[in-house]
C-alpha cells in the first residue's frame, strides 16, 4: 500500500500547519500536552499517525531500574514525522525483523494510529498492541497496523516497554523490585485512558492484544485486579501465562550473581551501592556484559533467564499465577469479568527447531534439517519439561513419550517432537485459561480459535525442513500488520497463495475488530464463529476456506495438566 502526505482540516481541538515547504502536519490538543502526526492516504481510505508520544518519563539515570514515572503535562509538541521510533535497549534476537530499528533507553513511547477525520465525537474502539520477543526484545514500530485501523475502523496503539534485564532485573528489594517492563505497559494503558478522547477515542472501549510474550504480558494483565477498568477485551495470541512466564528465586539468583560479576558491581555493600555500580555503567555495555548463550542448557534445550521475564513482586503479581490457591479469589474474579480470546498456530512447535542446537543434533546422531528422533523428545523436551513444572515424574516423562509416539515414517516422528513442545508451551495453556474463563461465566464472552494456513513470513531465522508441517509461531501477524518482513511475500508467494492469504487477513482483521468493538467477533460478513464454552469447547479454525471445530486437543492438555497439577504446591487446591 503506497501513500502519500497532505494536508488536515483543522476539527475539535486540531489545528493544522501550512508552510512552503511541509503541508501535512496537523496537531492535537491533549491532556498531556500538544501531539504531532501525518496523513497518510491508501487506496482503501486515510489514516493519521502519531509517532513517538511519550508516555512516561525517560527510563534514564536514578530511573533505570525503577518502577515507571507518569510523563506529565510537557512543553512543546511531541511526535515525529518518521514512521519508526526507537525500540528499547535489548540483546540480538535471532528472528526476522528485529534488527531493523536503533535502540535508545529513552524508549517509552507508544504510536497511535486513528482512521478517517480526527474527532472528539467518534468514540472509536480502541485497540492497544503489546508486541511479543521473549521480554528480551521487540519494539512498537515493528509493527504497522494500518490494515486493522482501515479495516476495522478502529484506533491502534503500539507501544514500547523496557526488555531484558531493564525491564526484569529483581533484587527483591522495594530499591529494585522488578516487573518495570509491566509497570511500563500498565503506565500506557493509564496514558491512553487519559488521552485518547483527544484522538477520537473511547477509553472505556479498549482491547489489549499481543502475541508471544505480548500475549502473554496480556494475560498476566487480566489477572492483576488493580488493572480494572483500564480495558475491556483481551486477545493472546501464541502466548498466555504458562509454568515459564514467571521467573523462579534460584533463576533470577544466577543471573545476577553472573552480571554482577561481569559489570564489576559483585560485592558491594547494599543494594543501594548496587544499584549505583549499575546506573553508572553505559547501556551497550549493560546489554554486552551477558548474552542469552550464557543461560543456554544445550542438552536439555532450555534456557535459565532469571531476572529477564516477569517475577513475583508481592505487588503486581503476588503468588504463582499457575498455581492460584483458589480460581474464586479476586485475580481470577476481574480476568473473568473481561471478553477473552485466545487462540495458537497448529505448528506452534515449530519454534523448537531452535533448540536442535549441534550439540544435540551430535549426542542423539541426527540432522535436524533431515529429521529428528524420538529421543530427542523423551530425554529433552519431556524430560526438562516435566522437571521444571512436575518435579521427579518419571511416570510423567513416560506418558509424554508414549503419547507423542507415531508409527508411520520419521517425518512424522520428527513433527510430533516439535508438537509437544507448542503444545506444552502454548496450546495446553491456552487451552486451560479458556476454560477457567468459561465455566459457569454468564459476565463474559470466551472465543478460541486455531491458524492451520500457513504464510510467507515465520519465525524461523532459516528455512526449515521440508518436512515441517503447519502454521508456526506468530504466523498470525501478517494477516493483521504491515511488518519489517513483508518483501518476504513477493518472494514466497504465488499468485494463487496471495489471493487466499489475503482475503484470511480480511476475515481475521474483521474478526479481530469486531470483537474489539462489540466482544463478539461475528457479523454478517464474515463465517460464524461460535462461542467457547466449557461443556462444548468450540472453535474457529482460520484456513481458506474457514472452518470449525471441538475440543481442541484434549489429549494433550491433559498431559500437561496433569504435569501441573502433579507440581502443585502444598495448600494450592484448585486443579486445573
């Protein structure tokens, strides 16, 4: 979609800029103070963007490592006339398109997206983006949502938070409690609250999705209660809180003992002295003292990144959110007071050909690019698996392996090694909140839905196997954004391939829409989708042509249920 600049006509509180040379600024009055943005026009309508709006104070200095700070009311007028603010500091991530934007500490800003004429009146839904990157990285302007703000009429904002180790370092301490990258999404809800009505928004219509660890930050939003009224919808996508989202003591030890050690901050007297040495070292070096490969485990395909993903805090998250002593208290009283949607890629596993690191591929004498072996699956992934959630569960570990066995060629063998771990990681734990949502639920909607097609663009920093099968992690967001990796689909795709793809992104984009604005993805011109529900546990299936389903899975969330229940905590009495 090409576009071009022009001009806005001053409404409400807008007021347009003219000069000789630049006629496309219009600027909007806000509670926090004056905004910048540009029209862009598309062969489907027009949109206004808003890039770079700070949210919150600069994460810099006596802040680093401090829960958020509200921006204000500033001087001047804020936004920029680029289309990419910069991504927060963060580690090299080896996946497609997050390499492509700077990086800068002063990184809390968000962009908004608005369609057709900017006005008070129009109390358009809104819909806030979360982007996912394992909490070590990712950034807003990844992300172009102007097939969703065309599509569905509706507001988006992206935004920024701060990753890795300046968004999850914990001493356990109130000098450094942790979670700031959560404290940062919270401050953005809290902003655009507060000022969206300027854009022509409706704060109290406001849906947060994200997909990854975006859909997980989503989710573990709906379960802190303080977090009421700041939205009305979720959607997690590929992603909700599972046994790895929250970072365990011993972890979180390791990690810093070892950047302690590095940064020359190991044995100082307090904490306050610690986080002096800390402050004081330059963020590149920050970001170079550890890298991800010092927490890699490579045979048994895990990673220890204590103090990198969220922890509990006592105050944000204040137990196991896996493990809640009871599914009637007030966390999981608000989570069910909201519209939920989650849903998973059929070949979310696929993101474990990560794992089949050489070492692996050496000790079980295979190539990972030719297929891989089943035991790979019962000494690795089941095994670590089922020691971090279960603890010593050899019965476990043996009903993985017997479950995930297949009979017919290695290729199939192969695909169900990777399934258990997208089953294990995504599918069984959405799987189980949707059904805590559902049960006896007369507030709320629940929806589920499941990507069988796949597309041109995938997670994978290399061209997998022929023999992979299905549509892996995060394939969904080519059907909804404009992402740094689309020149990949005139390279992928055929005529044929084009045509169907995109007429999948108009469905899921009016699906997504209509459920940000009515809590029901339906409407006439799309399939029905129905309800889930936990005596009848429905599903929409996105595919050319669409389809549906039951019971996503059953087996396998069993299992993995089972492994949960088995690591249960004395006290904890509500099973999944």
């Amino acid at each position: 979609m090409m576009f071009l600049f022009i001009a806005l006509i001053g409404v409400d509180l807008v007021t347009p800029l003219l000069s000789s040379d630049i006629v496309n600024l219009v600027e909007i009055k806000t509670p926090s103070g004056w905004v910048r943005g540009y029209e862009e026009i598309y062969d489907d309508g027009e949109t206004y963007r808003f890039i770079k709006i700070p949210y919150a104070q600069p994460p810099i200095g006596d802040l680093r490592f401090q829960k958020t700070k509200p921006i204000g009311e500033w001087e001047g007028v804020r936004g920029i006339r680029g289309t990419n603010a910069p991504q927060c500091p963060q580690m090299t991530f080896p996946s497609p398109g997050f390499d492509t934007l700077e990086t800068d500490e002063d990184c809390l800003y968000l962009n908004i997206y608005v369609p057709g004429k900017i006005s008070r009146d129009r109390k358009l839904s809104v819909m806030v983006w979360i982007h996912g990157g394992g909490f070590i990285a990712g950034g807003a302007s990844q992300f172009k949502p102007q097939k969703l703000v065309l599509g569905g009429d509706v507001i988006v904002a992206t935004i920024n938070y701060r990753l890795g180790l300046f968004g999850f370092l914990t001493l356990h301490d109130a000098l450094a409690p942790g979670n700031y990258g959560l404290w940062d999404q919270i401050e953005a809800l809290r902003w655009i609250q507060n000022n969206i009505a300027a854009f022509g928004g409706n704060p109290k219509s406001v849906t947060i999705f994200g997909s990854s660890s975006g859909g997980m930050s989503v989710s573990l939003h709906t379960l802190i209660p303080s977090n009421e009224g700041m939205f009305q919808r979720v959607i997690s996508q590929s992603g909700v809180v599972n046994y790895f989202t929250i970072a365990r003591r011993q972890e979180e030890k390791q990690t810093n003992e070892l950047l302690f050690l590095k940064t020359g901050c190991l044995g100082k007297e307090s904490i306050k002295e610690t986080l002096k040495c800390l402050r004081n070292i330059p963020v590149n070096d920050l970001i170079e003292a550890i890298s991800m490969f010092e927490f890699a485990k490579p045979l048994n395909v895990s990673f220890e990144v204590g103090s990198m993903i969220p922890t509990i805090d006592g105050e944000l998250i204040k137990e196991n959110l896996f493990y809640p002593k009871s599914w009637d208290n007030d966390v999981y009283h608000f989570f069910r007071s909201i519209d939920f949607m989650s849903g998973t890629q059929d070949g979310e596993g696929n993101l474990a050909f990560l794992f089949l690191t050489p070492d692996i591929q050496e000790k079980f004498e295979f190539g990972a690019s030719d297929f891989v072996p089943k035991s790979v699956l019962c000494e690795t992934f089941a095994a670590v698996y089922v020691d971090k959630v279960a603890g010593n569960s050899p019965k476990i570990t043996h009903e993985i392996c017997d479950f995930y066995t297949s009979d017919k060629e290695r290729d199939e063998q192969s695909n169900k090694v990777l399934e258990f771990f997208g089953d294990s990681w995504f599918i069984g734990p959405s799987n189980n909140m949707l059904s805590i949502h559902a049960t006896n639920n007369d507030r709320a909607k629940t929806f589920q839905y499941l990507l069988t097609k796949p597309g041109p663009i995938q997670c994978l920093p290399m061209d997998p196997p022929s023999w992979i099968k299905g549509a892996g992690h995060e394939e969904e967001l080519h059907l909804l954004f404009m992402t740094n990796t689309d020149h990949v689909q005139t390279e992928k795709m055929s005529n044929r391939d084009g045509d169907e793809i995109d007429q999948l992104s108009k469905t899921v984009i009016k699906y997504w829409t209509n459920f940000a604005k009515y809590g029901n993805p339906n409407s006439d011109s799309v399939p029905h989708w129905p309800s889930y529900e936990s005596t009848a546990k429905r599903y929409v299936i996105l595919d050319t042509p669409i389809k549906r389903g039951e019971n996503l899975k059953p087996g396998a969330t069993e299992i993995v249920t089972k492994a949960l229940n088995k690591g249960r905590p004395k006290g904890n009495h509500d099973e999944l």
